[in-house]
C-alpha cells in the first residue's frame, strides 16, 4: 500500500518525502497526495518539524512556493540513515536499487575484514545505508564537506584506510568519481560506529589521552556529587575509555546512537542510570550541549556492570550471639540466624557473657543479644528475643543492608521529612526546602544557589513524579537527605514532580554510601511506592516503604 493510512505513517512518509526533494513542495500537493485535508497535512508536519529539529534541520515556509527542508549536508545525510533503519517509506527500493545496496555491503564487509576495524551486525547494516546514500545524494549533486586535516588526527586509522579502499572500489564498481571529502565522511561515519579495545595499543595516543582525560572527569564529577569512588577500577576506566572514543565522534557530528533498549536499560538498572547522568555533566563543557539520552543509557550498562560486579565482591559480615541461656540455644540461635541472613552473613560466634572480656571482637561486625549488656563494646549491638521473629527480621535485614547500623539514621531523618510544600516553580519548591532544613546540618549561606547551578546543568528529575536535587559540589557539614511531597505537581524540568528528594553529602564523609544511593535509586525507579508516599505524605510511609526494596 502506496498510501499512509494513519498519521504516524503519513508523518514516516512526509519525513522521507521531504528529504528527498530538490525544490519547495505546496501544502496543497501533499494533501492531494496523500487524499486527506489541508489542515490534517499541516498538523503532520509539525510532527515532522520536531523529528527534523533533533538533526539540527530546519523546514523552511515560503509563501506562494511551499516547504523545503534545509540544514547541512551531514546533518541531513544523518537523518537519511536514521530513515533507513526505522522508516518503512525509506526502505522501499527498486531492483536496481537493491542491488546496488548488496554490492556496497559486499565492498564494506571485505574491506572491514581486512583491517582490524570491528562493527557489529547493526552496525554494518547501517554503514551500507550511509555509503549508499552517500553514492545517491553524491550522484544528486550534493557534496559533502570534510577535510583530512579534522579528520587524520581524530579518527583510528585503519577507518580511514577502510574508507579509502570502499571509495576506489565504489568508483570502480559504479563508474562514478566520489571526491576525497566522500572517503573522510565514510571514515568519520565507520569511527563512529566502530568498536575498540584501548588494551591492544593500536590506538593513536592523542586520541586515548582525550577519552582518558573525559573519563576522569567523568569519574571525578561522580565522586564530587555523589561521592562514590569508582576512581581506582581500571577495568571500569578501559571500559569508558573505549565507549568515548567512538561517542566523541558521534557527538562531534551530530550521528544518533540507536539504543532499542534505552528505557528498559534505565528501568532496570536506575541507579548504574542515575550515576551515569551525573558523570556525563563534565561533558557538556566539551561539545556545547546535553549528552543524547541514548548515549546516557549505553554508559548506563557500562556503570551497571561494575556496580553489580562490586556487589559481587560485597563483603559478608560476622556476627556473635550472646544468649542467656544454655550453649545448646545460643547455637541453635546462631543456626537460624545464618540460615535465614545467609545472603549478609558469613560466620555466626557465640559466647556467653562471662567470656566477653576474653572473646576477639576484631572477628565480627556487629554483636546480637538476647541479655542486656551493661558495659560498652567495640561493636555495634542490637538487642534480640531468644526466638527468631518475624518482625525481627524485616528488621535485622534493613541493618545489614547497611556497611553501619546508623546509616539509615544518619541520613534519613523525621525531621527532615516535610508534606504539603508549596510552589509552582522548582526554584520556588527549592527555596521553601532550604529555607526548613534546621541549622544544626550546616548548609552553606550558597546552598541554595549550588542547587540552582545543578539544575541549570542539567534537570534532575530523572523517573516519573520525583526530582533528586544536589548541590554541584559537596558543601555541607552532614550527610543528609530531605523527603518533601509537594501539595500538587509542578513542572521540574522534563515532567511533572511531586516528590523532592533533596541529597547533600558532607565534605568529610567517610563512610560508603553506595547502599544508601542505591536504595533510594530503587525508591525513585518505583512507580508505585512513589505514588503510595504521594496518597499517605509520612515519614514512618517512606520508611517502610524503603524497607521493602529488595537489593
């Protein structure tokens, strides 16, 4: 069927029609076209205006004449190959046109092969559409413009010898004369798409020093903000490396990442995302403007996969079990303790009170008891019943979530829970939380200008209904997180939030915070217990509901 029958199709069809065309097109053709009215075309296009707007291409309106599309060659050539992939009316090829499609994948496969340039499956599908569009719009008489001098100290040679080869055998193959220019967009195009391993040393040195200096920053940037260490991981280091080398391509000139799996990416694995969109921030300083969503979610697997390897690694800890009792019970207890917390605990120890003085408590993490114990020792110790109960361990596995038994205290506080905020702005919102945060938690007289230099940064409310405001450095005397639930949505920056969670870690904090910044993480990525807290805006609501995040 020749013709769109729906609008998403006709905005597909308007989208590749447009792009095509050498001269302006009347509102009045398309509609006749297309069999639909005047008013239905003008809608679709605006549509398509957005779709064009994302590739830096603007439609042009002149009266009496009509629609033209105009933007510069790459730019547009870019939404020609994102046509290919995902627009149906783009894919709709002669057998003339199909041949010559194969005999270029035919070319880039045997000449990708000779040379150590790796692209993947999708990859070099979308190659062959770049390089025969780049044969059709070069026939068209459109020239691209790219000279060897951006070129040559940028990319990895073997692309530029790849695109070398493929333009004197397209020359050949066609009987055309693609110019120079044609063999540097090609070999910009493979770059970008091209996967490296900076271990195999192959790489030009002024290039790797350019990705190794972005993904310190980017490491930096996480530990200033959130302070999480990632600093000292090689492997995480290498891994990022070899992602920006190719991405400083595709930012460089406006070539879209595809990522299919992006929201399922950033769903599952909302912490690894959240951390990854604080670490792209140093970014923005580099290319002018925001890190694509699409590359955000790839540096999200990357971040994910050292996050659970570290979860991995997580240390077990040791107990001891004083009981009041006989030893027979006191081991009893401490085979229900490590059948049921085998998840968090490794060695369970028990002792009876009079052999405390002699007992090693460099063993163990934390001591539980059944009998009060009147002297301080060097653990922590959380008092028990002598049977194992259920609200015990709800209880008991909230704590060994933990590195400490008071993280969640320390930073979680009554006090710093607020309902029924007022404002329609978030600078509004933001102003009204900083304006009730106690003294006693020594924010800086700047506090509040650090959160609006954040947000100007880049919008923080990253999940439905919630914000996570921070300053952009760490200022304040106390870790500390404030929970406040709005009196109805506001605009934050991307969508409508009802939920702030405002965060601030000390300048000194010592202690780990991954668990903390993971758990709330799972908090914000979850729908639901989002809109629970917004029906019941108490502070014993959020705790339990944290307390039901599985990690």
């Amino acid at each position: 069927n020749d013709i769109p029958n729906n609008s998403k199709e006709r905005e597909e069809w308007l989208l590749d029609y447009l792009l095509k065309q050498h001269k302006f097109v009347r509102i009045d053709d398309l509609s006749e076209m297309l069999y639909v009215s005047r008013s239905t075309i003008t809608n679709d296009i605006r549509n398509v205006e957005d779709s064009l707007k994302s590739y830096h291409i603007t439609l042009i309106r002149r009266p009496n004449y009509g629609l033209h599309i105009q933007g510069s060659e790459f730019d547009i050539r870019n939404c020609m190959i994102s046509q290919f992939k995902d627009n149906k009316w783009a894919q709709r090829f002669s057998d003339k046109e199909e041949n010559e499609l194969k005999e270029i994948s035919k070319i880039l496969l045997n000449n990708i092969q000779n040379q150590k340039v790796v692209l993947s499956k999708s990859m070099i599908q979308e190659m062959t559409s770049c390089i025969y569009i780049a044969k059709v719009r070069y026939e068209e008489n459109y020239k691209i413009t790219v000279s060897k001098n951006e070129v040559v100290h940028r990319i990895y040679k073997p692309c530029i010898d790849v695109a070398t080869n493929i333009v004197e055998e397209l020359n050949e193959k066609f009987h055309i004369h693609l110019l120079d220019s044609e063999i540097y967009y090609i070999a910009i195009n493979i770059a970008a798409r091209s996967d490296y391993n900076v271990l195999e040393g192959e790489l030009e040195s002024g290039v790797i020093n350019q990705a190794r200096k972005q993904a310190t920053q980017m490491l930096d940037c996480v530990y200033d903000m959130m302070h999480l260490d990632m600093r000292q991981n090689l492997s995480l280091l290498y891994d990022l490396i070899s992602f920006l080398i190719p991405m400083d391509i595709r930012m460089r000139y406006g070539i879209i990442a595809k990522n299919p799996f992006a929201e399922a990416t950033k769903k599952k694995y909302f912490f690894a995302y959240n951390v990854a969109s604080q670490a792209v921030i140093p970014l923005k300083k580099t290319y002018f403007h925001e890190v694509p969503e699409n590359e955000i979610a790839y540096l999200t697997s990357i971040f994910a996969l050292f996050i659970e390897q570290e979860k991995d690694k997580k240390k077990k800890y040791n107990i001891l079990v004083i009981c009041a009792t006989n030893m027979s019970t006191s081991k009893l207890l401490a085979y229900q303790y490590k059948k049921k917390f085998k998840k968090y605990i490794d060695e369970v120890y028990t002792c009876e009170m009079y052999n405390l003085d002699s007992f090693d408590f460099s063993k163990v993490d934390y001591i539980f008891t059944t009998v009060e114990i009147n002297r301080v020792l060097p653990k922590p110790v959380l008092g028990i019943s002598a049977f194992l109960e259920d609200e015990e361990v709800e209880k008991i596995s909230s704590i060994l979530k933990f590195k400490s038994s008071n993280t969640i205290a320390d930073v979680y506080s009554e006090e710093l829970f607020y309902d029924n905020i007022k404002g329609e702005t978030k600078e509004e919102i933001l102003f009204e939380i900083c304006k009730r945060i106690p003294e006693k938690y020594g924010i800086p007289s700047d506090f509040y200008e650090g959160l609006l230099r954040r947000e100007e940064i880049t919008g923080t409310d990253l999940a439905k209904h919630v914000a996570l405001p921070h300053p952009y450095e760490t200022t304040s005397d106390i870790s500390f997180a404030c929970i406040s639930v709005l009196d109805h949505p506001i605009r934050w920056t991307r969508q409508d939030v009802q939920v702030v969670i405002l965060m601030a870690v000390a300048e000194d904090e010592q202690r780990d915070l991954t668990n903390f910044l993971q758990l709330i993480s799972e908090f914000i990525a979850n729908e639901s217990a989002v809109l629970q807290l917004v029906e019941e805006p108490d502070f014993t609501t959020f705790v339990n509901l944290l307390s039901q995040i599985e990690m």
